[in-house]
C-alpha cells in the first residue's frame, strides 16, 4: 500500500539532502529521538553552549578548529549518526568559509569564564611586576645615592634576596625535580588527569583503541588505566591539567594552551621529564585523532 511505503522510506537525516548543514543534521536527528540539549550535554560532557554552537553553525565561536570537528563527532555518535560523514561535513563547511573563517585561535573565548588566565599566568604576572618594582628602586637607589658606597651594595643585597624570596614563593609546587618525583612517586603509580578549568581531552593507547574522549569540566578526574601500555593524549589546553602519580603532582604536560598531540603520560614517562621538557611535540591529526 502506498501508505506502508511512505512509512518505509529512509528519511533520517543521513540520506537528507546534502545541502543541510552539519549542525542541523545533528539537531534533526536529536530531535528524531526526543533528545534534549541537555540530556546530549550529559552524555557526551560536552558544555551545552558549545552543542549550541554547533547547532547553530557558528564553528568560529569554538576555541579551535579541532574542538569543532571533535565535538561534532561525539554529537553524532549520541544521536545515532554517522561520525566519520559528520565530520567531513564539518571539516568541509569550516573549509569553504575560508582561512580567516577556518584558523581558528588557541586563546581565550571572549566572555567564557573557563578560559580565563590560570592561576599559574596570574602569580607570573604578580612577579614579573615585582621585578619591575625591585628593578626600579635599585636604579633609582643607585643614580640618586652614588657615593653612599657600602649602603647602595647592601640596598642591592637586599634586594636581591627579596626577589629570590618572592621567587620561592611564586614557584608552583609542580615544579619539583625530575629525581624528587623519582623518590616519592612509582614508575607503574597511579596516573590521574584533574581538570582545572572545562578541557576536551582524548587519550589512547600507541597504535590502539581510545580510551577515553570528551570534555572534562572543572574539578573532574580521569584515571589513566594502568594496563594501558603506551597511553598518550591529545589536548589544545594542556595547561588546564593537573597531573597526579599516587597522588604526588608531577609538572604540567605544558604552561600555556598549545595543541597537543602524541603526548605519553604514563607513570615512567612522566617522571622521565624534567620540568622544562615538553610533553610531546604539538600538532597531531586535524581532528584530534591519534596517529596510526
């Protein structure tokens, strides 16, 4: 009957027309559901703006590029469709709108309290001024006070031991010795992932499956399995990750937002850094995908 026919006919969002766009594909098959945003936000841990965003189309509002391709691909595997095709569409649509549309920046989003300068930039920018401070007395001591002789030397002394001080004080706790960590912490310790602000994360093992992807909001923890052999991250925010191994913090993947990819954090890779030495090399694949 023609009735029965018209009820067969395929008419999800995958086989609509083409020229739908990614995020309303998405947002006609959550709707197929019955899905609400929030219940995807849950799902996926993706901040209910950011599925806003990509609803919407508006990819240039994401942190980067590869926060768009990678959120849109966690949506369409929530509402049922095809992540590989979602994500091509989004890569595509990202790529039609041109270099300026497409090169999206690593810093922060305007108005996003999760992006705001980490406590780490906020104690750097408190000493670089008392340097200037301390640097403008011992210039001013030195002009205006020659000849004083001994007292100008003890004024520098003491200058210099207020910025060594402040210094000390400055330095985060992370910044221990690669033979400290050495001491205190195992090689096969427990390695755990703590968000300080909202960061999408993906780990996985060197030639292997993922094991975890997705965006971790502030204060939550992802424990790195210990039967992972060669477990590695990719991020564009490792500086919004606190890094723990038995519960003794290790220095951060990195200090500032960088896109990071190929990145080993096991334990006795970890403690195999110093606390200058980069994580990994930045980049991996467009998509956030780890190499196979």
């Amino acid at each position: 009957m023609d009735s029965e026919d018209d009820t067969n006919v395929d008419d999800t969002p995958d086989t609509a027309d083409m020229h739908v766009s990614a995020g309303e594909r998405l947002r006609l098959a959550r709707e197929q559901k019955l899905l609400t945003l929030e219940h995807v936000a849950a799902e996926t841990r993706i901040p209910l703006r950011h599925l806003e965003t990509i609803e919407s189309g508006h990819y240039e509002e994401l942190p980067a590029r590869t926060y768009a391709i990678g959120f849109s691909r966690s949506y369409a595997r929530a509402v049922g469709l095809d992540e590989r095709m979602i994500a091509d569409q989004v890569r595509d649509e990202i790529g039609a709108r041109g270099p300026r549309y497409s090169a999206v920046g690593q810093g922060m989003e305007p108005g996003d309290p999760a992006k705001l300068p980490s406590a780490g930039l906020a104690w750097f920018g408190g000493f670089a001024a008392l340097l200037l401070i301390i640097g403008i007395i011992a210039f001013a001591s030195a002009y205006f006070g020659a000849g004083d002789g001994p007292q100008s030397l003890l004024s520098q002394q003491t200058a210099e031991k207020e910025a060594t001080a402040a210094q000390a004080q400055a330095r985060p706790q992370s910044a221990a010795t690669a033979s400290d960590l050495a001491t205190t912490a195992p090689a096969d310790g427990q390695v755990i992932l703590t968000a300080r602000e909202d960061v999408w994360i993906r780990v996985y093992e060197r030639g292997g499956d993922n094991l975890f992807q997705g965006t971790l909001a502030s204060g939550d923890t992802y424990k790195v399995p210990k039967i992972a052999p060669d477990p590695l991250i990719n991020t564009g925010r490792p500086d919004m990750l606190a890094i723990t191994i038995d519960g003794r913090e290790v220095p951060m993947l990195a200090d500032k937002p960088i896109s990071l990819g190929d990145a080993p954090i096991s334990a006795a890779a970890l403690l195999e850094r110093t606390p200058t030495q980069p994580a990994g090399q930045p980049g991996g694949q467009p998509d956030g995908q780890p190499g196979r």
